[in-house]
C-alpha cells in the first residue's frame, strides 16, 4: 500500500514546465465570458433595453484599456461560439479582435472553456454526437448542470470521444484564436458523489479494471473484499437513495474514492500535455472548488495536490467572503490559498460580486487576496452580462489606486516564500475515508492559528519525505496512518520539533481499518509526562509532545448532507469557530514551540497577518477587517545578539502610519503602528531568526 491517495507511479510523467509568468505573476483579471443563452435561460436582462449587456457587445478597447489601467496582468473572454446570438463567423471575428486588443495592450488573453458538459440543443453535428457519451447517475438519468440548466448534459470523460472532444476544444483556443492561457470551468471528471456522479458502463468497466490491476493477488483481493472475483463488483450505490457514507469504511467505496481520484488526475495529464505539445507557453487554470471543511476526494473524486502539478491556478467559486460576520465570526480564504500554494499554484477567486458592498469592504477584500496570494488577486470584476453588466467599473478609482500599488510592489509578493513555525498537515490519505467531525477539528484549529496570527503552513502527505523548515507539526484529526509516516513523524519529533496529536490520529491504517495500538501512543516520555483533564504534554527525543483528544467538543460540524441525501454545498459557518478549549490549545502550541515564538503581531481582533520571507527579509502583511481602524497594532520580532534590523511599512491607506515606533525589549525588538486602517506591509531587514542563528 503506498502512502498517499493515489499511486503516483502509474501516473503518466507529464512534458511540461510552466510558463514563467503565470508562476511569477499569478491570475489577476477582469471576466468577460457569458453567453446569451446563460443569461436568457435564467431570466436576466439580456439587451441594452432592459439594462442587460451582452459579452459579445462589450467594446473591445474599452475592455482592454480598463483592464490595463486597473493593473490586470490578463482578460478571460469567451469563445463558446455555439451560445451566441450571432452566427458562429461573426462571433469568431469579434473573440479575435478582443484578444488582439487585450494583448497589444501588453496583457494575456485566456478564454473560458467548460470541461463538464456539452449544450447539444444549441452545438454543431460534432457536439450533438456526444449525446451518446453523457454520465448516467445511479438511478440511470442524465445529470444536468443545475435545475434551471436542464440544457447542459454532463459528459462522461471515461469515454474517449470525450477527452478527445475537449482536446479540440483546447486546440481550436491556441492555435485558431492565439491565446495565452486556458480558465476551465467544470473541471470534474464523473460528478459530484450524492448529487450526480457517474454510474454507467463505461464506469463501471473501468473501474473493475483499475481493481484487478490493484489486486492482482487473488489472496490479497479475498483479504480485501471477501472474494476474488473482481470482475462483478459494481461501483457503490445507496439504495434507495442518492447519497454518500460520511465515515467510510467499506473497500468497494473506498477503492471507488481512490478509483476516481486517479482518473481525475489522469484526465489533468493529458489536457495539460495536450496544451504544452500546442503550445508550452499557455498556462492553465481550472475552477474546482478548494473544499476546506468537506471530503473533496470522496465528494469531487480529486486530490487537490496531484491536479496541482497540471495547472497553474486554481479557482474557488466558494462564498466565503473575506468578512467578520454578523455573529462575530471571522470568514476568510486563508486556508484555500495555503493549500493552493502548497499544490504548486496560484489561487483565483472573485473579489467583489455579491461579496463586499462598500469601498472599505472591496478595500479588504483586495488585501486579503493580495497578501494571502502572492499578489495575484484572480477576478478582480465583470464585464458583459456578470453581475449586472460592467460590474468592473464600479468603483474604479478606488480599484485602480489600490491594484496599482499592489501591481508597483512584486518584492513584496510573487518574490517571496512562506514563512512560519507551523504546519497543519492535511494528510490525503489520511483523511480521504474521514468523517466530517474530522474535518471540523482541522477548520477549527486553523481558526485559532489565523485569529491568533500564529505563522503557520498548510502541507500534504509529501511533507514526511521532504525537507522542512517547520518546528511544530499540527496533527489534529489524522485518522488514517501508516508504519513509515508514523517513524518519519517521530524523528522529526526526536530531533527537537514539536507535534500536536488530536482527536483519533493514528488510531486507524490507510484502510481506515482500526489498530489495536494506535500509532504515536508511544510518542511520550512517561518520566516527563504531564496530564490535565483537557490534555497530555510530555516530551521525546529532544522535541515536545501534545495530546489533545477532543478539538469540537459540544459544539458538532453541520452534517456532510441533507435529510434527503442529498450532499450540501450550501454556506457553512458552523467551522469557523476556535477548538473546543481553546485556552488550552494555545496553552499547547505555545508549549510546543518551547515558549519562543519568532514572529508576534499584538493586535485586536479581525486583524489578519500573513509573513513572507525574501532572502533575509521578513515582510509581514496585516489586513484590518473590521469596520474601524486598529491602533497600536504591534510586531515582535525575537534578533540575536548584535542585530540592528530596519523596519519599514508601507501602505495605500491614507490614514495608516508610515513609520513605527520601535523598543528593544530583552532579545527581541518591538515595532508600535499607531494606525492601521486597512492593509499594511511591515518589512524586517535583516531578519534572521533566534533559532536560525
């Protein structure tokens, strides 16, 4: 059994270096991509009489000259020529003269595809022949994109016509219309599990493959399913209804989650190879949504790190605004951003919309991407029919001068690295069969890190086999575990770094089969152990041990579905809440961090911080969200002895102070803003930690 969700080594090796700029630069854009029949079919205004404004009609260097004046580094435009109005010659000649006027304006022009599904009422003879091809869920129905668009079937990629379909589709992008990077929507291979997902023959032919291929060993197949014959499983079901498990514990749906998380990763390959044999300098980005609080590979049939290495943004149509919320809840997109970058890419979600309503709220909502993204602040507003037409041009002024400043600025951005003394590992294996309250107890201690502006990473499972710079390893639901990772964990603990072990970790292998000791048990020196009703510190090796085995408390997640089944996609605050205890969880981290903490922003609440490292640089980014400006916002910075850091702070604010007021305080230093309205970006230099000296 290998130590993650998918076997990497039966994956294709991929031909492809990504394009400099989308790794340099990232996506900040203004969208331009609904079709008619979109708009039409869900009742919006659709011509000029009723207020409507069509994407086709948007002028072209209007579009271009916004987009430039904003600080876009590119424009996605639309090339579904079979949505328009206009004969599909006429629709080509217009999607050209966009992207030629987008790039003579010195940006990159992308164009909006649609991996999921083909709209045969409206598609030429080619696309019509894939009425053959379209998924059929368990009850046998054809899945369509949502209630008010039965018009578009969902397609099943298990089907080769399929793939090659969509193949043309990125040929006819690059080479007919010359564009620089590909934004594709409906990035799913086989639908969403209790909802639509995928249950036909071809499926299920693919699937008794992919088993027999695993098992090949009819003792190690009797040892996993009770028999050998592999050849009349059938991809799971629940009868009588269309749902999921939420722990799951059965090998065929286990094997199922697996089954589809490897295809969808094959299905990345070959589009990305597809696009770099066209061209190597066209990027990629993709829309799949970045699930932090649901079980993205039993629900989505993806791993987020492995499609990582296919693409170079990731998009999150999630509506979890940067706010703090009516209840005092702070939402934000902070551990969507983390996992992106740990998977390689950048991340790209919307900025305004339906989410901030003020200049003060849009001002946020631009820092919050800019600092948690590297600078890249995905789709910064819409043109054409989007949010009631032209959206990217209210505020503008405001807009422009807050993107400039941020676009005038690359060192403090896509020029940097992550630092910080923790990581959260979210193990795919080790959480791909877990239940939702596991989840839960990695939302909730992730809340406390971001409230308390602890510097901390996101990881994946290739973390144990890679080389680090963390002190403190945050286990807090790890469910699943096996023999390796455990000895691997454990050294790094011996060598003197600290880990957090909640809830049930390492009380199960990768099978979710339970173990009659759990891994880590041993992880504590009895002679140094020290117990409290809450939890259990002790040490091993030369690093310190936490054991917490309750992070929720009375306080449970939302359920995964609804009491029809059905999976629930709908807004779900109940995470965004601290860990049960949460005194005693800071308690512990500051336990495992040896009471030193290299980095510490003193500030009120909903003020949000972000560190960065350039060589010896320390460049931290605070973000105010709330609704009036934070004073006497303060940065400790532990310097070894004869250091004499400058600090600095810049800001686009006009009421923020630009200077702060600095005190030695033991061996630390202490820099004082009196102000802070909004953003800010404090730089230490140099900056070489106590522990790193």
């Amino acid at each position: 059994m290998y130590d993650t969700l998918i076997d990497h080594a039966e994956l294709p090796a991929l031909k492809r270096v990504p394009p400099e700029w989308a790794r340099r630069e990232g996506f900040t854009f203004i969208g331009d991509w609904a079709g008619p029949l979109y708009g039409t079919r869900r009742g919006w205004p659709v011509s000029p009489d009723d207020g409507g404004v069509q994407s086709m009609d948007v002028d072209p260097e209007t579009l271009a000259r916004d987009a430039a004046r904003l600080g876009c580094n590119c424009v996605v435009l639309s090339c579904n020529l079979d949505l328009s109005v206009r004969t599909p010659q006429d629709s080509l000649e217009i999607v050209k003269d966009k992207i030629k006027r987008v790039q003579q304006h010195g940006l990159r022009a992308g164009v909006y595809l649609r991996a999921d599904y083909v709209v045969l009422e409206a598609g030429d003879e080619m696309e019509r022949k894939l009425a053959r091809f379209c998924q059929r869920d368990q009850r046998g129905l054809v899945p369509t994109w949502s209630v008010d668009t039965d018009y578009k079937k969902k397609l099943c990629y298990h089907h080769p016509e399929v793939l090659d379909h969509f193949r043309e589709r990125v040929r006819f992008a690059i080479q007919d219309l010359g564009v620089d990077f590909l934004h594709i929507d409906g990035y799913e291979f086989g639908g969403y599990e209790a909802l639509d997902a995928c249950r036909c023959d071809r499926c299920r032919d693919d699937f008794r493959e992919y088993l027999q291929r695993r098992y090949p060993d009819p003792d190690g197949a009797v040892e996993r399913f009770g028999h050998a014959r592999l050849d009349g499983i059938e991809p799971p079901t629940t009868y009588p209804h269309v749902t999921a498990p939420d722990l799951v514990r059965c090998p065929v749906w286990q094997e199922w989650i697996r089954f589809r998380c490897g295809f969808a990763a094959r299905m990345g390959h070959a589009i990305a190879q597809a696009t770099a044999d066209l061209d190597p300098e066209v990027a990629i980005e993709f829309n799949v949504g970045v699930c932090t609080q649901e079980n993205n590979a039993l629900i989505v049939g993806q791993d987020l790190p492995t499609m990582g290495r296919y693409s170079d943004g990731i998009w999150s149509e999630d509506g979890y605004w940067p706010n703090i919320s009516a209840e005092g809840r702070i939402i934000t997109r902070i551990r969507q951003m983390k996992m992106v970058e740990a998977a390689g890419n950048h991340f790209i979600a919307y900025i305004t919309s339906s989410g901030p309503q003020n200049e003060r709220q849009l001002r946020q909502s631009i820092a919050h991407m800019a600092s948690f993204n590297r600078g890249a602040l995905g789709c910064v507003g819409f043109a054409g029919i989007m949010s009631g037409g032209m959206e990217y041009q209210r505020n503008f002024e405001p807009r422009r001068e807050m993107m400039q400043w941020i676009r005038a600025r690359p060192e403090l951005y896509g020029e940097t690295e992550p630092y910080g003394d923790v990581a959260v590992w979210r193990s795919q294996g080790g959480l791909a069969f877990a239940p939702r309250r596991s989840f839960a107890a990695f939302m909730r201690t992730e809340q406390l890190l971001i409230e308390d502006r602890i510097p901390f990473a996101i990881i994946f499972d290739d973390w144990v086999k890679a080389p680090h710079r963390h002190r403190a390893l945050l286990l807090p639901a790890v469910d699943g575990l096996s023999r390796d990772q455990a000895e691997r964990i454990r050294a790094f603990v011996r060598d003197g770094g600290g880990v957090l072990i909640g809830q049930e970790t390492g009380q199960f292998d990768l099978n979710r089969r339970p173990r009659t000791t759990p891994l880590l048990a041993d992880l504590v020196d009895e002679s140094e152990r020290v117990d409290n009703p809450f939890m259990q510190l002790g040490t091993y090796g030369t690093g310190r041990v936490a054991r917490i085995p309750d992070l929720i408390g009375s306080d449970p997640p939302r359920p995964a579905y609804r009491p029809d089944g059905i999976v629930d996609l709908s807004l779900d605050h109940s995470n965004w809440v601290l860990p049960a205890e949460a005194d005693q969880v800071r308690a512990a981290l500051d336990w495992l961090l040896g009471h030193r903490r290299q980095v510490v922003v003193e500030a009120p609440r909903g003020v949000l911080a972000e560190y960065r490292r350039r060589g010896d640089r320390l460049v931290v980014h605070l973000v105010n969200m709330r609704e009036q400006a934070a004073l006497n916002v303060a940065l400790r910075v532990r310097i070894v002895d004869g250091e004499e850091p400058a600090i600095t702070v810049e800001s686009p604010d006009e009421s923020t102070s630009k200077q702060v007021q600095e005190v030695r305080d033991g061996g630390s230093v202490v820099a004082s803003l009196p102000c802070l309205d909004v953003y800010a970006v404090v730089t230490v230099s140099p900056f070489v930690g106590a522990d790193d000296s």
